[in-house]
C-alpha cells in the first residue's frame, strides 16, 4: 500500500464509524479526536476496523501512534506494505 492509500483507508474507515464525518480543512498534523470530534469508543472501533480488514494486531501502547492521520501512515506503513 501506498501512503496515499492508507491515508484513504483510515478516512474511509472514520466515515464508516462516523458518516457525518466532515473531512474539508483536516490537518493531518492534528490529533484527528480533536478535528472530527471522535471519542475512544470511535478510535477503538478504528483500531478493529484495522485488525478485521488488515489482520493487524495494534498493542495498546501503540494508539498514540495512531493520533494524527500523518502519525497514522508513518505507524501502518511498515506493516501495510506487503497489502
């Protein structure tokens, strides 16, 4: 996977979880809980949409990875790459 393709893979999955998402103006530098208004409940429901679609097995120690869409390519892209 490209990086292009897994920034759309996690937009594509925070619009399953949250369909009124409003991507326009997202910062991907910025903690995406903080633009687009996601509680844990909805960033644990990334992390096993992840694990479901991926097999990829994220321990918890490791979400803060997962903060910005930009920390998000640069965490999945070592174990996307073969996808």
């Amino acid at each position: 996977m490209t990086r292009d393709d897994i920034k759309d893979l996690i937009l594509d999955i925070i619009a399953d979880i949250d369909e009124d998402a409003e991507f326009a103006g997202l910062d991907s530098d910025k903690p995406l809980r903080d633009q687009l208004d996601l509680d844990s409940m909805d960033f644990l429901d990334i992390v096993m949409e992840l694990r479901k679609r991926h097999k990829l097995q994220i321990p918890e120690e490791e979400y803060p990875e997962l903060a910005t869409l930009n920390s998000c390519v640069n965490y999945l892209e070592p174990k996307l790459k073969d996808q």
